[in-house]
C-alpha cells in the first residue's frame, strides 16, 4: 500500500468519522432552516435595516460569549459541551416550530430567539473548532479541514430546496426538521471516545483558591496574552477582523439587492452564488488529494485573500453570466485560503490553549461582523448598495497587503509549516 493511501486511511479513524457524519446532519438542516428565517423576515418586513437588525441579533452575543466559553473548554470537555449545546438547539427548534405553526409570529420575540440561538452557536463553534483537531490524525490536518470546508458547502445545496419548501409549506416544518437533525447528531456525538488529556493538563494551572469566575477571567486574559505574544496569529486575527467587516456588509446588502434589482431576484442570488459554492466544493475535493507545498503555503493565501476581495468588490456591476465566473474563482480561492489558516493556526496552537485562541479570534471575528453588518443597515440608507460593497472590498484588499503582507515573516512561521 502506498504512503498516501496509508495517511488517507488513518484520517478516517472511528471518533473522525462519527464527528463528520453528526456535522453532515445538522449543517444539512441549519443550512435549510437559516435560509428560509432569512427570508420570511425580509418578505414581512420589506426592509434592509430591519433584515440589518435580525442578522445582528444573532450575532451580537458571539461578541461576548466566546471568550467565555473558550476559557471554560479548555478546562472542562469539549466534547460534552458540543453534544449538550445539540440537544438544547434541537429543542429549541421544535419549539419554535410549535409557536409559528399556530400562525402567531412577533418580529421582536423573533429576534430575541435569534439572540438565543446566537449565544449558543458562539460556544458550539469554539468547542467545536477547539475538540475537532483532537480527532485528526498527525499529518491530516490539511485533509481534515478540506473535508470540513467541502461539508460546509455541499451542505448549503439545501438553501434552493430550503426555498422551494419555505414558499410551499412555510417556515415551521423546516424548523422542526432542524431539530431532528440537531438531536440526531447530538445522540451520535456522544459516543465520541477520544480522551481530553487537555483537561488534566490544565488542572496544574489552575490559581490556587481560586473561584471558578476569577479563574474564567484570569484564563480570557491569558488568552489575550497568548494571541499578543505570537505575531504571525495576532496578525491573522487583525486581518480578519477587518475581513469580518467587509464580510457582514457583503451578507447584509447581497440578498436585498438582488431581490431588489431582478425578478425572482433569490433565485438569481442562488445561481450565483450556487458557483462560488461550486468553486468550494472542487477546491475541497482538490485540497483532500492535492498538498500545497508547504514553502508556497503563505504566498498562496495572501494573494487569495486580494483576489477574492477585488472580485467581490467589482462583481456586481457585472451581467449575471460574468457574476456566476467571478463567484465561481471566488469559491475555489476562498476554500484553499480557508484550508491554509485554519490547518495552520489549529496545529500550531497547543491543545490545551485552543478553547482560549479560538475564543479570542472568533470574538474579533464577531466584532467585525457586527460593525460590517450594522455600516451596511444604515450605509444602505445613503449610498448605493454596489458602491458601498465596493468601497468595503478595496478596504479588505488593502489590508490584506498592508497587514498578512507587512507581517510576511511572522506569518510564514504559522502557515509554513507542516500539519
């Protein structure tokens, strides 16, 4: 058998697989639900401001909570955390289902549920991201994380079904359908084997009569000083922060817009954007056969990271033919340079400070998104739609340059390396 064969069989060990097929099932049936709470708030209250307002919601409380919650795992299981938070979000799902099947709907009980489930994705997707490189074998990490992304996006294929079933039976069978999904991967989740050797690690750490809030608090700011003390991840997180900006203004104004701009306009938006989903899924199939060479590992992601901003910036002045191309290079660029930095920063990290890394990047992350989402709420009221995007992508563009650029020889230490 030859050496790839042996590394591609070892990948697929029994915890790897259980995770991957819990993971196929509930994003199966988030992406299916998400879409269509998307657009039944844009359909009831016909206004990018409000829409604004829902997105924020969900995503306000991952400012916060990941700090918190990235402290905590790296002491506690991650694995009881992803499963728990799947049981809850199941019953979460069925009970909103319940509510709107009886007709009765509230845009503010709406958005407070929103708030709920956003405080909980925050804390699942750090245990998630901090428990699942635990599960991959030595020298899969690319592998592992190309699988991940392709998952991803395969899985929003749901998002034309996920419309097609929101127009013909509406909002509330979809989301008891995702709570099925979620309680499924939760029961799965919880015959994971993989010990948590972090855990006993940590318990040598721990401040001596210490409660456990002070140390919750002492270990967010260890996280900080980690993040501070490595140059090349502190420049990752700066830079996408600034990404996240230009990101939630990209996911605010684009569905709006083309609803706005053509008939039937969410179809148009899902054929193309359905390319740059396209591009994901051959670029993670090309990932999972295919390693970038280590030494060129930087290089590529840094001019990925400016081609996918100036093709985002300028896509929409274009006919539709033209947008679906762009997309399509826009989804094969955005997968390999998501392959690059999570692959890197996830093997670099020390198993016992992922939670707190993870933590501090994704509540950067979420900081960004909310100020990108809230400029584009109000930016929309004032400037045109295209132009605001456009201006936000130079931006991303610029940064890139300026920051992953200017920080090269710190940032190759992360991502040149082997995983």
């Amino acid at each position: 058998m030859s050496d790839q064969n042996t590394t591609a069989s070892a990948l697929w060990t029994r915890d790897f697989t259980i995770i991957t097929a819990g993971s196929i099932i509930s994003m199966f049936g988030n992406s299916m639900s998400g879409f269509a709470m998307s657009l039944m708030v844009l359909d009831i209250s016909k206004s990018t401001l409000l829409y604004a307002i829902y997105i924020s919601m969900y995503t306000i409380p991952q400012l916060i909570m990941p700090l918190f919650s990235g402290a905590i795992l790296d002491r506690y299981s991650r694995k009881r955390m992803i499963y728990t938070l799947d049981f809850i979000s199941a019953g979460l799902y069925m009970l909103m289902a319940g509510v709107l099947a009886t007709g009765w709907f509230s845009f503010p009980l709406f958005a407070a549920y929103c708030f709920v489930l956003g405080t909980i994705e925050s804390s699942y997707m750090v245990a998630y991201e901090s428990f699942y490189p635990l599960l991959i074998s030595e020298g899969n990490y690319q592998k592992a994380y190309s699988i991940a992304s392709l998952l991803e996006t395969t899985s929003a294929v749901m998002v034309p079904v996920s419309t097609f079933l929101y127009r013909q039976i509406g909002l509330a069978p979809l989301l008891a359908a995702n709570g099925i999904c979620f309680f499924i991967a939760a029961v799965m989740e919880t015959q994971i084997r993989t010990e948590e050797e972090y855990i006993e690690t940590q318990k040598a750490t721990r401040l001596e009569g210490a409660s456990h809030a002070r140390q919750v608090l002492e270990d967010t700011r260890e996280g900080f000083r980690y993040l501070f003390t490595e140059k090349g991840l502190l420049a990752v997180a700066l830079y996408f922060g600034i990404l996240a900006v230009t990101g939630g203004i990209s996911s605010v104004i684009t569905l709006p817009y083309f609803k706005n701009t053509f008939s039937n306009g969410e179809y148009i938006y899902m054929l193309v954007w359905g390319c740059a989903l396209a591009g994901r899924a051959i670029g993670g199939g090309i990932h999972y056969k295919t390693v970038i060479p280590v030494d060129k590992r930087y290089i590529v992601a840094l001019l990925v990271y400016i081609a996918n901003a100036l093709g985002e910036a300028f896509y929409l002045f274009f006919h539709v033919p033209v947008m679906m191309v762009i997309c399509f290079l826009i989804g094969l660029g955005g997968v390999t340079s998501y392959t690059i930095r999570i692959s890197a920063t996830q093997s670099y990290v020390p198993d016992e400070m992922k939670g707190r890394f993870n933590g501090a990047f994704n509540t950067i992350y979420m900081i960004g998104a909310v100020v990108g989402e809230m400029t584009a709420g109000f930016g929309s009221q004032v400037i045109n739609e295209r132009t605001l995007l456009m201006i936000s992508m130079i931006i991303s563009a610029v940064s890139a340059l300026l920051i992953i650029g200017g920080a090269r020889e710190h940032v190759e230490k992360v991502y040149n390396r082997i995983n």
